[in-house]
C-alpha cells in the first residue's frame, strides 16, 4: 500500500487457502443464511481506496446458502469462477436442493464494487428443484412448497430484487397458498 500520495493505493494479492465463505454471513444476512463452502486461489486487490478493484479466479468448494425469502437451501457443485472489475462471473454451475432427485443451474454475474451496493444478474434453471419451502409464520402473505421446472430470472440490487418466471411450471407435487 502506497499512501504517500494524496489517495493512497493499493497493490496486494490475498492468497486463499480454504477461505471460510461463512465469513460473509454477516454482509448478507438480510438475503442469504447458512452460507458455508471454502474458497482457494489469489485475490488480487488494487486500485485506490475509493475505487478497489478485486480479480483473480477462485475456485470454490462445498459452497451453499439459503435464501432467506424462499426458505430454500441451496447446495452449488465445485467449480472456479473469475472475478473481475467488481463482477464476479458464473458459467453454469449445477445447483440442488436438500433433495437427491432434485437440479438445475445457475449463470450470470454478481456486481460487487462495494458490499452495501452488490447486484446480481443471475439466471436459474431449473429441473424439479425446490423453489419455495415456507410457512405462513415466515410469511402471512403467501406460503407453500412449490417445485419448478423451467426458467428463473433475478435482477437488480440485493436490496431489492427483480424476480421474473416467464416459462416457469410448477409442478403437480406442489402447494402454494395466497392470504388475500
């Protein structure tokens, strides 16, 4: 780190080497929850302290989280993805739920120039994967266990999500129940 100039700067490689992902836990709390896997590989951090740029490619492994608003559980396969430019990029990674007959993928890219601001442009397909698993004590609105084959699209800030189901199913295994 350089701060012998008028913004300091920054030039260092963060090697990780079984990195707990559980540590981000708290950055995301009010999205995700049981977040677990480790990650290897060289992080590397530079750019001024206004503007920090992360790259490398890490490769990820036993990683899953639940989505807080669905209730689901999500287990994602090993794989590497590449961080660049404050997106970070994944290219089909198979995802199951609790389930053993259950699957799909997800693809797309998380935008993460800063924690509070993250993103994500994702696309989940799915084949029998579990979409939604809650009570109506999680949510008096609308609860259910409901089970889709097709596609499922998520954009915008963390903060406030943009969900789309253009040609999702759910399928006939399924109960969803709307508190009018």
């Amino acid at each position: 780190m350089n701060n012998n100039t008028t913004s300091p700067t920054l030039d260092m490689v963060a090697k990780l080497d079984d990195f707990d992902l559980a540590f981000a836990q708290q950055f995301v709390s009010t999205v995700f929850s049981n977040m677990r896997g480790k990650a290897t590989g060289d992080l590397n951090i530079s750019g001024t302290l206004n503007d920090v740029d992360y790259t490398g490619d890490i490769a990820l492994k036993g990683v899953g989280l639940k989505l807080i608003f669905t209730g689901v559980d999500y287990a994602f396969d090993d794989t590497t993805i590449s961080l660049s430019k404050g997106l970070a990029v994944l290219n089909n990674i198979a995802v199951k739920d609790e389930r053993n007959n259950s699957g799909g993928s997800i693809s797309g890219m998380i935008q993460f120039e800063t924690l509070s601001s993250m993103g994500v442009n994702l696309v989940m397909r799915a084949d029998n994967l579990l979409l939604l698993n809650t009570t109506q004590k999680d949510f008096d609105l609308f609860w259910g266990r409901v089970y889709g084959q097709g596609d499922l699209f998520v954009d915008g800030p963390v903060s406030a999500l943009n969900i789309s189901t253009p040609n999702m199913r759910a399928l006939n295994n399924s109960m969803f129940t709307f508190n009018s």
